[in-house]
C-alpha cells in the first residue's frame, strides 16, 4: 500500500513539475526533467519512440555505457557519427541526425541521465491524489446541500406534528378549533414560498445577465481532435514548445503547421490508450494525425514542403471583449505564474475547454491575492517605501494591488 | 503683458467669456423640453419605452448565440515573428527631395507609424508633420493600384511589350525623363544607364517650389551650383529674410534641431541665439524669432541690399520704413558683433538676391562656421529655366518621349495649360506617379511606383551622408519601383534591389557590411569612399582601408564681381505696388504633397489655426479698410469670428482671378496679402484633397530664370459671398475659471533672466501664498488627501523655448492613438477629436504681435477635477498618476470636460471610426451628415493603420490624452521581464517615450518617472527650475505636466517701443 502511494505521489510531482518552467529546482532528477523537457523533449520521449528514440534504458545501448561518449554525442552528433558506426545505423533508422547542444554542461547531462533513469514506466493517467481531492471538496458541497434538505423536511414534519398535536390538546380541553387547513392553502407557507422563488428566480436572472456573453466551459469541436492529454499530459511536451510565443508577447500564439510536423513527420500513427470525446465515441488518432498530413500535404516518408500547406482554422476558446488588453508575457515572464492557473489542468482535457470565467471580477480578485515576485525582479527596486515596510514587517508581502494592479488602465486602453 | 489666442479674448468680448465659459458650444436641449413636456418629439416616456425595448432587444440579441471565432495560425512561422510584437525596420521617407531616415514601425506586417532614425546625424530622430503622416499615404485609397495603358488596366508585361519598341521607334527625337529632385545615387546611376542606351536622350528636374535662385547665385559666387550646409547651431545671431527655415525651408527638421540647440537655456550661464526676422506674413519662424519686422515682398531685395551695406558699415539707405529701416540697423549690428557667429538666410527665389546674400555672409565670415561648404544639401536640384526650356521643346515637337516620375507640372507650373498642350505634343509619355495627379491624367502609359515604405532604394539627402530605403511591407498593389522599369527598358539584367546592393556592397565591402547598413538604416561619412558616384569593384578595397574622415567644416572661394550687377539688377527690378501677393507653403501641405493626407488636411496652420482650406491672409489694418471689420470693436470682432463664414475676396492677378475666403492674421504686412500653395486637387488625389481650397500656382510667374512666388501687382475686392472656414482659434479657450482673469502664460527677456533670474519662482510663489506658498501648497490648498505614488510617478516637461509649433507631434499622435479624422463641418462645429492642440499665443501689437506656441495635451492632475464629477467612475486618477479615461465605463453625460479648466477632453459626437455595435450609426438626426471624408478613413484598406494596442472608441463616449498609456505598459513590462529597473533617459536610454516626445525635431518635450532621481524629467525640472511653471497652478489642479518658460532674446526698451509702433 506504502508503495503505491509512493507512485502515486511521484505522479503527481510529475504533473506537476512538468509546467513550473521557471522554478528552479535542487534536486537533479527535477534538474534533470526541466532540461530533458526544454532540450530533448521535442524529439526525445523516456518510453516512446518519437522523430529520436525512446531513451528508457540509453545507458545499456551502443556505445553509451560510456558517459563521455554519451557527453562527446550530445554536443556534436554530426562528428561523433564520423567515429562510429552505430549512430551510423541510427540515422540511418531514423533519416535525420541529431541537433548539436553544445550549451548543455557535462552536469545537465548527468542530471537529464538520472531523469531518464528514475522516470516512471507510463502509467494510465487520472489516478493522481490531486484530483481526489478536488472530487472530495467538491462532495461536501454536495452533503451541505442534502443536509440543508434533510433538515428542511424535518423542520417541515415537525411543523407538521406540531400543528396536529396543537389541535388534538385543543380537543381535548374543548378549544373549538377551525378546520385545518391544508399547508399547501396556508398564507405562511405560501408567502414563504413565493419569497424563496422570487429571490432565486431574481438572483438566476441577475447571475444570467451578467454571465452574458461569457463562456466558460465552452468545447468547440475542432476541425482536427486534438488531445492535450496526449501531448501534454502522457507524452510530457511543455506548453511553451508551442505556445512559446507566450513568454514574449500579448498572444500565446497557436502553434503553426511546422511546429506540429517538427514530430510528426516521424509520429504517423497513435499507439497510446484509447481517446473518447466527450460523447463516448472513441477517436482514431491515428486518423486525426492523417487529418494534419492532409492540411501540411505531406506524405510519409517523403520530404515536407512547407509551402504547399494550408492553415488550420481552429475555433477560438479563450475570448476577451476588445476593450479588454491582456498580456501573456506579463503573466507568464514578469509574474511568473503558471498556464494552469487561469487555463486549468490542461494535461487532463483531450479537448481544450474555457476553464476560467474570464470575467472582470475572476481578475481582479487574482490580482488582489497574487504576491508580485517583488524582491526576485529588479524592476520593483524602484519601489523604495514598500521594500522598507517589507524589511519592517508592516507588510507581508506586495500583491499586484499594491503596484496598481487593480487600476482601470491596467486592462482597459 | 496681455496673451491672446482670438481677438475676442484679446478684448474680453462676450462671446468670449461664453466660449471660455463652456466647454461644449451647442445649446443645451433644454429649451424644447421645457416648452411641451410630453408632446415634445421625443419625451421622457418615449426614452424610457426606447430604452427598454432595446435593452431587451440586445439582451436577447446577445443570448441567442455566441458567434465562433477562428483562429488561425501561421503554416509555416518565421523564426523570428512574434505576433503582437512590433518591429522597427531601418527606411528612409523620401517626398521628391526631401530625404528623411525613419523608422517603420511594423505590427504584424503592416507599417502603423513611423519614427525617426537616431543614429542619422542629420535629423538626429526629429520628424516633421509630413514625415509622420506619411504611413497613412500607404494606404491611401487613391493610389493607383495597376499599370494602365490609355488609362485600361494591362499587365506590367504588356506594358514592357509596348513601350519597349515604343521608346527604339522614337526616329531620334530624345528621351527626357522628367523628375523631381533625387537624392538617391543608384537611381542616378540607373538614369545614367537608360541615358547611355538610349544615347541624346536626358534628365531634367523639375521641383514644385525650387531653389533656383539660391543654386545659380551660389554657382556665379562660388563655383559650385549647390546649397552648402547650414550650422544654425553654431549661430549666435541669425537673420533671416523670408526664410522659413523652421517650417518649408530646405531641411526643416535639421534646422529646426539645430536652432532649438542655440535657444536652450543654461540657468547658470543664459546665453541664447539671438533671431531677427524679416518677412511679409507670419510664418513659424516668424513666430518664432526674438524680433520680427514687416515688409513687402517686393522690398525684399533692397533690404538684402541695405543689410549688405550696413554689414560693411555704410549705413543703412534705400529703405523708406522706419521700422523697417531700425529693424536693418539692429539685425547689421547683431550680425557684425558676431563675426564668424552670424548666420543670414533669405527664402526669396531671385538669383541676384541671393548673391546678395552670399555677399552678406561672406563679410560676415560665414564660411566654414555657419555655412559648411564640404557637405551640401541635395534636397532641392531643379532649375525653373531647365524645364522652361523643356516645355519650349516639347512644344516644337522636339521631344520623342516623356518619362516623369515624381514631377507633377501640369499642377505646379504656372501655366498649366502650356504644360498640356506640350505634353500632348509628345509621342511616348510614360508616368511613373503613385496617384493619377493632373499630369499623370494626360499620359499614354501608367505604371505607378511603390510608396516608400514597399521599396528598396537609398537617398543622400547630405553629399557624403546616405540614408538605405528598404521595405516594409509586401507591395499592396500590383505597382512596380519606377528605377525597375528604367532597368529593365535600358536592358539590364538585375531588377533595382539586385542592382542596389551590387552598388553598395562594392562601397562597403562586404554582405555583413550591407546588412549592418540596413539595419541602421544610414551610412555616414568615414563609412565609405568620397567618390562614391564612380562605382566599380576596384573602389572596396579602397572604402576598406582609405575611409574619409567626417568632414571639416569649410567655406567657399567667393567670387564677388557679380555683386555689383546684382545690386543693380535690384535697383532696376519691380517697383513696389499697391497690394503686394505672396504665395508660400504651409508646414502640413507643402508644395501640395500633403493635400490627400487627411490628417494633414486636419491639422490646424500653426499660425492661422484652419483646417481644410486655402484662403487669403490679410493684415488687420487691411481688414478695416476691405473687410470693414474693425477688430478692436468688440461686435464686429465677435461678428468676424465666432461664425465659421467669412468674407470671400476675389484676388485678380495677371488678369487671372481667384475667389478665396480672407483671414485676418495679425502680423501680416497691411499693404500685402498671403495665399498657399497645394491646394485644390482633383478627385483622383484623393476624398481629402478633392475641392479643398484654389491652386494659385497660376499666381506664380517666370522672370527669364527662376519661378518668382511674389506678385507686386495684385488686385483685391470684396465679392458679398461668404465661405465657411473651420478653424480653431477659437476652440478650447480657457483661462481661471473664477473671477479674475491671470495669464496661462509665463514668458521673458533674456535680460529680464539675467537680472533677474527669479521672477517666475517669485510669481508663482505669490499666487500661491494664500494657500501654503510653494513648499505646501500640494497638502495645504485642498481638503482632499494627497496619495502616495510609490514607485512610478510620470511626468511631462515642455520647453516653450524649444517648442517651434511645427505640428509634428499632434500628427504623431494621431498615428499613434487612433485619433479619428472629423472632417471640415465638424471641426466647424468644434468636434475635432485632436488629444493635442498647440494653442498659439499672440502678445504686443495687433499688427506685429509676438508668438508663443503651447502644446496642450491632458495635464494628469493629480487633483484633477474631472474626476471627482464623473457619476459612473469612467475617470479615475491611478497610482502612476495618469488620469485614466475608461471608454467602456464611459455613459456620455460629459461632465468630466465641463468641469476641466484645460478643455483637452474630447467627445466622440458622431460615430467616426465605425466601432458602434450598430451598423449605420454614422449619419442621423442629432449628428447630421458627416464628410465623405469619415467613411475614407473606415475604409477596410485606411483601418490598416490602426494602432492595434489602442480602443477605437466608439460614439458617446469622452476620450483625451493618455500619457501613452500603451507606451508606459509596454515598457514596463520589457524592464520587468528583463528583470531591471525602468529606463527614463538616464544615458539616453528609454523604455518609455510617448509619441509626441518622439516626434519631437527639438526636444521640446521630456517624459519619464519623476520618482527616479536620474530620470530625464528630473533633472530637466532640476535644471530648469526657475523657468518651470505650470498653466493655471493657483486652482490646484496639481498638473503632472510643467511647462518651462519662454525667454525672448529682446532688449527691454526695445519691446517696449514696439509696443507703441
């Protein structure tokens, strides 16, 4: 039982360390997975073969049993494979030599190696304790709500028995009684009634014209089924591979045809757990990724020519009103804070949805709680006052409040 | 002393103090209210009824379904694109001669504004109006957009099928090739190649408004038929007689940045130039002389002559104006105390004037100090005489072709029906023009060029200073480079970028070196060999290793034996007339290249304030006698300017009339009358141009030698119509709101500064004393409390001395923040949405006042007034004190701008960008019919120059100047995520620079946080303390933008005499 914990734990680290990019870790398994993540993972996967293969076990391979060759390799394959046969052969099987890294420190190798080594065998997905426990708080809601019930129909009953045993002492002493009059007739129950329906009827309007025109939860269907789960998730390939764009500008852009055919000129078909949408009917992975060939025309095995390619016409999921500037480099570089957080546990979603409001209020409140990384980030030593108060302890700590994050033309230019 | 925008506000009339009073001129509704209550066309219960229903309707409108967005990607993204992220390319804006380097800034592919270069030293990143407006001529709906052949589209191939046997099958009549100055040294060498294929055929330049007159006396005085450099900053005493150096003269920008450098202000050390000008209506360098004198035109020879004479100290005769005659005096007495320092320039176009003036700065020892001869300006080459003779050629028949490009005579000669008949006269007339201008109508083959920011090319707008030209964008239009049609019809094998980098990479050496060249955009002197104009491979070796230095400042041998010929031609030209006529350009039009510009259109003369028109500027005293307008009577002063319609006067010259509305100037000679030139185009150069103003190029006339823009025998008479003309001056006015009237303006004598250098301190200090003097009034002169601003606080300083009121930053603006463009009637009826207007400001005499210009943009009070009266919270201050203006918060009920005391807030009457959720929402009752113009600018292909970073807002809601806000965002965030603090112009390093700062040819303005110590605006403010003032300081609206007085560098008495004359 311990033992399965331990896994289960180690999953979930797993998820998890996947998306912090930026934190850097001690430890050198960890070390190990950023680095394997940001460098290897786009033609590297630990258990698959992907455009290189699969690294589970590189160390009993060839000639790798060496560290140094495995060192000389990585920073310069195109000589390394003058000297030796096997990535002769490697070419060979897989028709294109591996890019040079010859800014990775003989250390970084060392860590991405105990990476490889101490990654997990893949698991199927969706077992992780962090999901129970969200599916506990959310229960509790849930038992509130029977209790509140409960409790309502045994104050109603003993109502009920109180009205009834009021009468029969009222018989018994001879007070002449009216006759009862049913609860569904009694002016009380009635007014009450109509109170509770107004006011929820009042607060469902209320609510409904304000969600006016928002869409959380939105799942278009798209025109190739794309699973995030997959790429994301089972296959560990960080946001920023594709959404890179994100760390400098306003947009986090969707990812261009080359990026998807970077793998998937060697990935043809889908060999991983069975994908179902959302309607139950299971999906042909490998057909979706003929769907991409078809767009890319492209034709396995052969050479690509980007030219000839057509775009994707994605549905757009996450839309803000024009009047609305937001930024993603300013959340993802300068704040620091992770996809997750307002696009939700993408690794679990085959297809995408609006997993956040994107309201004003879910935006301001964030502001209100989230600290700004104000000692890390040299641009806040301007805030002299705040960094006394901090070294005082007046203040715990400067949320994006404190430097204006709250203020009209922050968002609204 | 007394400033003054309008005459009404110079005699405190009535309409005035309403004007001052209300920020909005329309009548309230009230009236119709109160007469029938419910039976009034639309009552209250209506309102209700309308409301409801549609709050419904878009309820359920907006319900029934989200519409799907796509998204889509690039399929193949270039490396180096990021979207949302702009990128500046390297480029050079050329306007015929006018070679500017830019900047383009491009969003996603698509240029939006431009700006300019700093590492050329020639402009040293200033623009002018012209340059910034540039970016919209891109997408000018009226470019050409296909190659034509008797005006039916063809493909560029037919066209090269045709014209080629065309051009071999001329018998031996010669090819002329028919430009406006070009400063580019590869499109010379490929003229040269086309010359040398077709053998006697030639190239002739033809410029709207020439320097003739200057390039021959300069070739008869000094061998040398070109305009040497200018070092206005090395001047210490500058006449000009004319010249309007400042605004149209030459090189504007590199002047204007010059002599902003001799008119800056050490507080220890006050020293400035000092500028005495001479001319006949008021121009921006008039405006911005230290002393200003009044002539005719036709007096501008004898006063060269006169100042020539007292500069040799013979007196000063020959001139019959006391004034005048003192002013001459002065200016030769300024000039001789310094000798080597002294500087003279003269805009008029007459040959033997300009030897005059070589004469003058010879005895002054210009050369070498305040004339550079090694480096020569190259912007104006044309010889009126040259195409003269050209038209007598064409006109015999005698010419077998005609290419022109750029050149458009047909509009600019003075006879233009001579131009026709010529040009129908030749057999091959091929037009290279990007729009279908008056000359380009009458030509056989059409094949537009690209606009500057789709071309390859380069420009030596400086000989030895070159400035690279690449493109920024894809050609939107199926047009061709006119140097590629010259190529390829002279055979040659590469097109013109193959054949522009060949030429450069044989001067530089190197691809690396090319590249380099092209990102910086200029190559100056050391970079290559002098003899750049023989090309050929041997030379890189030679750029490599035998660079020239910068050159040395030099002077020219003077050859002096024409000044007596000179002086007597003088003697024996024009005699003086009645009613003198002088034509001149405005900084916004031009020559006329400005006129389809709408931005251009609407932005106001610096002088006279109009938009939209061309009209005839007349002299107060003239106006009592022509107009029967006497302005110092308060009604007939209010009757002249409080109604858009004004008196239309009918200008008969050689027999030629023009009917023109006439504009009371003051500063305007009384005998001479002012008209510009540029105006009334042709539908075909665009919905901005088209019957806009009169062209009175047909004014001009051709003495033998040069075009003379002056005529001494003009008639004028009042014709009893009215014409509306939308100007400005009147718009905005304000002052203390309570009681008693005090200046907004702050302004010295350079004598008065160093006796007394406290004065503004000691003023200030003393409107402030009732409310916790200098030290206290921030916390003590109100009940509110006073915020902390934490880390930045943004501040804006303007020097009034700098600021020349070219305009360049309101256009600036207007690129930058999506500034809608109003049209003629609703500038008419106060509606220009403008963020920034430069409020010009007359003190002294009607007839010769002093100018000072104010840039006026949103103040950022920190206790702004608008605020507090918003009841929806639309305008909040934030913690970075910019006084935030929410447009999607925004219900209209303008109570924010009633209550501003600097009237900058705007209001969106009329849906001017299209961006109401309600399609046709641009003309209906209550808003009226807008100009065609509004619908241009909405255009799919006009929107491209939106800022995207920027709201269009929409109708009923208040906009005014951000502070940039979209620039102060994105620095912040550059600093943040490279993890260091802001960049506000410490070493000349910005994050942050809102756009008119940028625009800025003098550094007029600083931005930056004041909260940092070695911030720019700290130490501008440090520095310049006891000039630093802020407009209306007593009400206490805390301003965030400060002002730095004006210093005049006048002597006391000498002012004061002015005053009595």
């Amino acid at each position: 039982m311990s033992h399965l914990r331990s896994i289960t734990q180690k999953l979930t680290a797993a998820f998890i360390i996947t998306f912090l990019f930026f934190t850097t870790y001690t430890l050198d398994a960890q070390d190990g997975q950023q680095l394997f993540s940001q460098n290897c993972a786009s033609c590297h996967a630990v258990n698959k073969r992907l455009t290189g293969p699969a690294l589970a076990g590189v160390e009993e391979r060839g000639p790798w049993r060496d560290r140094k060759e495995i060192y000389a390799w990585v920073h310069n394959p195109p000589a390394f494979m003058k000297t030796n046969p096997y990535t002769a052969g490697l070419q060979k099987e897989y028709q294109t030599v591996m890019t040079p890294f010859p800014s990775l420190s003989e250390k970084d190798i060392d860590a991405i190696l105990t990476y490889i080594k101490k990654a997990p065998p893949p698991a199927a997905p969706g077992t992780s304790t962090a999901a129970q426990q969200t599916a506990e708080s959310g229960d509790s809601t849930l038992l509130f709500g029977i209790l509140t019930l409960i409790l309502a129909i045994v104050a109603f009953v003993l109502l009920q028995v109180n009205a009834n045993l009021k009468k029969l002492a009222d018989d018994k002493e001879g007070v002449p009684a009216y006759e009862p009059i049913p609860f569904y007739r009694n002016r009380g129950y009635i007014t009450f009634a109509t109170l509770i329906l107004f006011l929820l009827g009042g607060y469902w309007t209320v609510a409904g014209a304000i969600g006016l025109g928002r869409t959380q939860s939105y799942e278009p269907q798209q025109p190739i089924y794309y699973s995030h789960k997959v790429h994301a998730g089972t296959n560990q390939i960080s946001c920023l591979y594709c959404h890179g764009n994100a760390q400098d500008g306003k947009q986090a852009n969707i990812p261009s045809i080359n990026i998807c055919m970077n793998c998937h000129m060697a990935i043809n078909e889908y060999k991983g757990q069975p994908i179902t949408d959302a309607d139950g009917k299971e999906i042909n992975g490998t057909a979706e990724i003929q769907k991409l060939y078809k767009y890319a025309a492209f034709e396995y095995g052969k050479p690509w020519d980007a030219s000839k390619a057509k775009p994707v016409e994605w549905s757009r999921i996450h839309n803000l009103p024009d009047h609305v500037y937001f930024n993603h480099a300013q959340h993802v570089t300068a704040g620091k804070v992770q996809c997750q957080t307002c696009h939700g546990e993408i690794t679990k979603m085959d297809e995408v949805y609006q997993f956040a409001p994107l309201s004003m209020g879910w935006c301001v409140n964030c502001h209100r709680t989230t600290a700004v990384q104000f000692n890390d980030n040299g641009f806040y030593s301007i805030y002299e006052k705040y960094h006394d108060e901090l070294k005082n302890h007046t203040l715990d700590s400067i949320t994006v409040e404190k430097i204006g994050g709250t203020e009209c033309q922050k968002c609204h230019y | 002393m007394k400033y003054w925008k309008s005459f009404g506000e110079l005699n405190e009339t009535e309409a005035h103090k309403k004007l001052s009073n209300d920020e909005f001129q329309e009548e309230l509704p009230f009236e119709s209210a109160d007469k029938g209550g419910l039976n009034t066309p639309a009552s209250r219960r209506d309102f209700l009824k309308y409301l409801g229903f549609s709050t419904t309707a878009a309820a359920i409108a907006a319900s029934c379904e989200m519409p799907v967005k796509k998204a889509i990607p690039f399929t193949n993204k270039p490396e180096d694109i990021i979207p949302g992220i702009a990128y500046y390319y390297a480029t050079t804006y050329v306007e015929d001669g006018d070679a500017v380097s830019v900047l383009a800034k491009v969003r996603d592919g698509r240029p939006i504004k431009i700006e300019g270069n700093e590492l050329s030293p020639i402009t040293q990143g200033g623009t002018s109006a012209r340059v910034q407006a540039s970016v919209l001529d891109l997408y000018d709906t009226a470019r050409l957009r296909f190659p034509m052949i008797d005006n039916k589209e063809v493909t560029l191939e037919a066209i090269d099928k045709s014209v080629s046997p065309a051009l071999s099958n001329l018998s031996g009549a010669p090819i002329v090739i028919l430009t406006s100055s070009v400063t580019s040294p590869t499109t010379k060498e490929a003229i040269n190649q086309f010359i040398s294929k077709y053998p006697g055929s030639r190239h002739v330049i033809h410029d709207a408004v020439s320097c003739t007159g200057m390039l021959l006396a300069n070739e008869a005085s000094y061998g040398k038929k070109a305009i040497p450099s200018y070092r206005f900053d090395n001047a210490k005493a500058i006449v000009s007689i004319g010249a309007d150096f400042l605004g149209t003269w030459i090189s504007p920008i590199e002047f204007a940045r010059q002599y902003s450098k001799g008119k800056k202000i050490d507080e220890k050390h006050p020293e400035m130039s000092k500028h005495i000008h001479f001319e006949t209506v008021l121009s921006i360098t008039g405006a911005n002389a230290d002393q200003r004198y009044l002539h005719r035109p036709s007096e501008t020879g004898a006063i060269a002559l006169a100042l020539l004479n007292a500069v040799n100290g013979q007196g000063v005769n020959g001139i019959s104006d006391a004034t005048l005659k003192a002013g001459i005096e002065k200016a030769a007495k300024e000039l001789s105390a310094q000798h080597g320092a002294a500087l003279v320039v003269c805009g008029s176009n007459d040959v033997n004037v300009q030897m005059i003036i070589n004469a003058i700065n010879e005895a002054l020892g210009a050369g070498g100090k305040t004339i550079d001869w090694s480096t020569t300006i190259n912007s104006k080459q044309g010889i009126d005489s040259d195409f003269a003779k050209l038209l007598d050629d064409m006109n015999a028949g005698s010419v077998g072709a005609l290419l022109i490009h750029g050149a458009n005579p047909v509009y600019s000669w003075f006879d233009s029906e001579k131009v026709r008949n010529a040009i129908k006269k030749v057999r091959v007339t091929v037009s290279f023009n990007y729009k279908k201008d008056e000359t380009t109508q009458l030509c056989k083959y059409i094949i537009p060029d690209h606009h500057y920011l789709e071309s390859w090319g380069d420009a030596e707008p400086k000989s030895g200073y070159y400035s690279l030209m690449q493109p920024a964008i894809y050609p939107l239009f199926k047009t061709r480079q006119w140097q590629d049609s010259l190529l390829k019809w002279s055979g040659a094998a590469t097109d013109y970028l193959g054949f522009v980098k060949q030429y450069w990479m044989g001067k530089l050496g190197s691809e690396m070196a090319w590249d380099k060249a092209l990102q910086d955009g200029v190559i100056n002197p050391g970079r290559v060999t002098n003899n750049v104009t023989s090309g050929n491979s041997s030379d890189s070796t030679a750029a490599k290793n035998n660079t020239t230095p910068s050159p040395v400042a030099t002077g020219g041998t003077f050859n002096s034996a024409n000044v007596a010929t000179a002086t007597s031609a003088i003697n024996s030209a024009k005699k003086v007339g009645n009613t003198e006529l002088v034509l001149y350009q405005k900084v916004g039009i031009g020559a006329g290249h400005g006129a389809g510009n709408p931005w251009l259109q609407e932005l106001p003369d610096p002088i006279t304030r109009a938009t939209w028109d061309n009209y005839v500027i007349i002299s107060p005293a003239m106006a009592k006698t022509l107009l029967d307008i006497d302005l110092s009577i308060d009604a007939q002063a209010d009757a002249y300017e409080v109604h858009p319609a004004k008196k239309v006067v009918k200008v008969t010259v050689n027999n030629k009339s023009i009917n023109l509305p006439a504009l009371i100037i003051p500063g305007t000679h009384p005998k001479t009358i002012g008209i510009a030139l540029g105006y009334g185009r042709t539908k075909e150069i665009g919905k901005a141009a088209e019957g806009v103003g009169q062209n009175v190029y047909s004014f001009a006339s051709f003495n033998g030698t040069s075009i003379d823009f002056t005529n001494a025998n003009a008639a004028i008479e009042v014709t009893g119509d009215l014409y509306d003309v939308a100007i400005t001056q009147t718009h905005s006015s304000y002052d203390t709101p309570q009681g008693k009237r005090t200046e907004v303006m702050k302004e010295l004598t350079l004598n008065d500064f160093k006796k007394h250098p406290d004065e503004i301190v000691e003023e200030r200090a003393e409107e402030l004393k009732p409310w916790g003097g200098l030290e206290n009034y921030t916390t003590q002169g109100t009940i509110y409390p006073y915020y902390d601003k934490p880390g930045i606080k943004w501040g804006m300083s303007v020097d009034l001395n700098s600021c020349i009121g070219c305009g360049a930053c309101v256009v600036a603006c207007n690129a930058e923040n999506n500034i809608p463009v109003v049209g003629k009637n609703e500038v008419k009826r106060f509606h220009e949405m403008h963020w920034m207007r430069i409020d010009r400001y007359y003190s002294g005499s009607l007839d010769n006042p002093n100018v000072v210009f104010q840039p006026l943009m949103c103040q950022h009070c920190d206790n702004a007034p608008c605020e507090n009266v918003c009841p929806v919270a639309a305008t909040s201050h934030n913690s970075e004190g910019i006084n935030q203006m929410i447009y999607n918060r925004c219900i209209g009920t303008r109570y924010c701008a009633n209550n501003c005391p600097y009237k900058v807030r705007r209001f969106n009457w009329a849906d001017y960008t299209l961006a109401d959720s309600f399609p046709n929402n641009q003309n209906q009752t209550g808003v009226g019919e807008l100009d065609p113009i509004v619908f241009e600018m909405n255009d799919d292909l006009t929107r491209m120059v939106l800022n995207p970073d920027v709201t269009v807002r929409s109708r009923g809601v208040i906009e005014k100047c951000s502070f940039c806000i979209q620039r102060t965002q994105e620095g912040k965030l550059r600093a943040k995520n490279e993890s260091r603090p802001l960049k506000s112009g410490e070493n000349n390093e910005w994050d942050v620079r809102t756009a008119c700062q940028q625009s800025c040819p003098t550094n007029a303005i600083v931005f930056g946080n004041v909260n940092d110590k070695h911030s720019a605006i700290t130490i501008t403010r440090a520095e310049n303390f006891k000039r630093t003032f802020y407009s209306l300081e007593q009400i206490h609206t805390l301003p965030n933008v400060n002002y730095l007085a004006k210093v005049r560098n006048v002597e006391e008495d000498e002012n004061a005499t002015e005053h009595e004359g």
